[in-house]
C-alpha cells in the first residue's frame, strides 16, 4: 500500500497544517481504505489521476494519486489546476448573494432594470409545442427563480430533450451542448431574450441557465466584470489564488488535460487540451454555470468559508442568515415531480439558492443538511455543517453517462467512513 502523500503548495514551500483543536489524526487504517478506493479508478485507466480533500473539525487529509495526463508520467499535484465546470455554480450564488446584502439586489424583486432582455416574457403554451405559440409570463422572473432554477431557461435535455425550444436553443448555441459560449454576455442576453420561457416563473426547476444569467446580472449590477467582482470579493479575501476564469500562462504547466468518451467511436478522447486550449486565453463570456478553474485548496478555503457561515478569519464574506437561505431546500413536491433530473435525484436532494441540498439520509454520505454541488468534469464540492466536514474531489474526466460517476460516489463514502467521532 503506497503511502498517502501531501504535496507542496505551488510556492515550493510546505503547507502548514490546520490546527487540529485536540483531535487525533486521522486513522491509518481508514486513510488506507480512502486511497485504495481512489487508486482502482486510477488503475483501471478511467482517468490519469485526481486529487482528493478533505477537513473534518480541524484535520485535513489530501491525496494526489496517478498523472496528469493519460501518456504522461507527470506526477497529479496538490496544486494542479482544475476546470470546475458547474462546481461554478456555488461561487457564482455566493457572488449574488453579496449585491443583496448590499442591497443591491432583492431575492423578489424583478431583475428587469439590470436584464431588459427579459421584460415582458411570452411563455410556451406547452412544453413541446412550437417556438411561437405562446402565452404572456403572470410575473416578471426574479433573482430568487434564477438562484433556485425556476426562471423558466434551462436545459431541457433533462426533461423534453426534443422539443423544438430545445432545437431553438441550441441553433442560437445556448445550450451545454455548445459551451463554452463565445459570445460576448450582452448577445448571450440578446439571444437568450429572443426566446420564449419553457415554463411560468417559479413553476418548476430547469438546470443550469439560470446561473449564466446570473453571471451578467451580477456584472452589470456591480459596475464589474464577473472575475473583478469575484476576484475582488471572494477570491483575495480568502486566498483563492489560483482560482480564476482562465489558467495564466506561467501557471499552465498545473493544468491537466481533460478527457471524455467520444459516443460515436467509443473511444476516450482529449476534450480540452492544457496549453492552446479554451481555458489557457481570458474568456470572451465568464461563464457563471461553468467558467471557473480552482484548486482542491482553493475549493476548501471557499468550503471552509460556507461550513463557518461566511466567515474566514477576519474575513466575512456573507452573513450567517445568508448563508442559512443559500441551503434551505427552496423546492416543493410539486415542483421536483415537474423537475425529471439524474435518476432517483429528488429521493434525497433539494435545490437552495445555488446549491444542491441533501433532505434525506439513503447513504453513508447523505447526511441531511450537506450541500454543494459537482461538475461535469469530475470535480465534487460539498460542505456537511453538521459533521463539521468539507470534501473535494479534482479530476478531468467527464462520465459517460448522465449520473454521478463511481469515483466520487467512491471519494465521499471513503471521506464519510473516516469521521470517527
């Protein structure tokens, strides 16, 4: 059994441990049982290799197992750069949620004066119906309905994957199918406003647009661009420095290629190279539903923020009550049985503002109250207030299929099965 290694920081110098407030470390035997987990989808050639987190009341344990490529020797790092895809999600929320504790912005209030685009909604008279036959929205949509998904805009691949808005969105290139946009956040808006909503304001939960609206919203309400406001606000104050909408070009030795299944020809194929790819240029749109790259690190100082209710030392990036909204289950019954989603997702998950919350223990890491989100890289985030636990898990490989992959359904019951008191 190979020992579990913590590796240096970027700067070369050792990373000094957290405090551990009178606890022990945590034990070897289930540190053993975490790694040997983690290296059998590494050996099996599912992906090169990964980095796995995680802080429980003070103790931190990392692992970095396997390579950064698939025909490449380098050694996975501590600090290898991650493409977090919609782990974005979460961060994009906590964004929002600063402007209406400013009072910027107000969770009910109609967003029309920062998104003109979306004044005066027309609706689809039904969901498989065509483009033009509509019906006027009954309200205006609001930040709540684009922090909780129920705008109206999303993806409805999850739910009416042939319908003509489906084929409308995606010929205006709006879709997952066609990220990352190259289009400037103004036309993504003037694309996005040109189209009908799938459903009224507040009816029923649609994954993902919502979040990219939230990017421009955030961005015209601040007076910044999405990356100087999150920069600004966020990622200095918590000393997320690698963390960004791109991988500057003395960092992108610590990027790792990106790998997914080509569904035609079966075979496993480089989704995004590390230098000349997207990801190595500024973006023309900073994506708020999937644009960011991080650091396991990184994603704890952001997790240790959420687990301490906004603060970070000093630090106070959100107030307890805004955090304790931001993971209240905004759902009902009513609209996750509207919502289809991942299989059995509703059985035990809610959506918050901007979150996935867990509502119901059926595994070892489904305790209730845990929140955070994945993406469709491979990366998982998710903060457990009530164990006092923060776990992350790095990796490039997008799954084959539409459902949570093995290895991070691996990595949290291995991060679970450590707690021991």
């Amino acid at each position: 059994m190979h020992e579990p290694a913590l590796l240096r920081p970027a700067s070369g110098t050792p990373r000094a441990p957290h405090p551990t407030n009178g606890r022990g470390a945590f034990s070897p035997l289930r540190l053993a049982r975490m790694r040997a987990a983690l290296q059998r989808h590494v050996d099996s050639g599912h992906i090169p290799g990964l980095v796995a987190l995680v802080h429980h009341r003070g103790r931190e344990h990392v692992e970095a197992i396997g390579a950064m490529t698939l025909d490449d020797a380098a050694p996975m790092r501590r600090d290898t750069i991650f493409r977090l895809a919609s782990m974005t999600k979460p961060v994009t929320a906590v964004a929002a949620m600063i402007l209406v504790e400013e009072c910027r912005l107000r969770l009910d209030d109609p967003v029309d004066e920062w998104l003109p685009e979306l004044k005066d909604r027309r609706v689809l008279r039904a969901l498989d119906g065509p483009v033009d036959d509509t019906v006027p929205a009954r309200r205006p949509i609001t930040l709540r309905d684009l922090l909780a998904f129920r705008s109206g805009y999303g993806e409805l691949g999850f739910l009416a994957p042939t319908a003509p808005l489906q084929q409308a969105m995606s010929n205006a290139r709006l879709t997952l199918n066609e990220w990352p946009f190259e289009v400037t956040p103004d036309e993504f808006m003037r694309r996005l406003g040109a189209l009908p909503l799938a459903h009224q304001p507040g009816e029923r939960w649609l994954y993902h647009t919502g979040s990219e609206i939230l990017g421009v919203l955030i961005a015209r309400a601040s007076g910044q661009s999405l990356a100087t406001f999150l920069h600004e606000r966020v990622f200095d104050p918590l000393g997320m420095r690698d963390t960004g909408f791109h991988v500057p070009e003395d960092k992108l030795d610590r990027l790792p290629a990106c790998y997914g299944r080509d569904f035609a020809t079966g075979e496993v194929v480089v989704l995004h190279e590390a230098r000349g790819g997207v990801f190595a240029r500024p973006p023309v749109f900073e994506s708020g539903g999937g644009g960011l790259v991080s650091t396991a690190d990184d994603m704890l100082a952001f997790g240790r923020m959420m687990l301490n209710a906004g603060a970070a030392g000093r630090e106070r990036i959100l107030s307890r009550p805004a955090v304790a909204l931001m993971t209240t289950d905004q759902l009902t019954p009513a609209q996750k049985t509207a919502s289809p989603f991942f299989p059995d997702f509703w059985d035990t998950r809610g959506w918050g503002l901007g979150v996935s919350v867990v509502t119901a223990r059926r595994d070892v890491a489904d305790g209730p109250g845990r929140f955070g989100w994945d993406g469709a890289f491979g990366t998982s985030w998710y903060v457990d207030p009530a164990e006092g636990l923060v776990g992350v898990l790095m990796g490039q490989r997008r799954p084959d299929a539409l459902d949570i992959p093995a290895v991070t359904r691996d990595f949290w019951t291995a991060a679970y099965q450590l707690i021991d008191d």
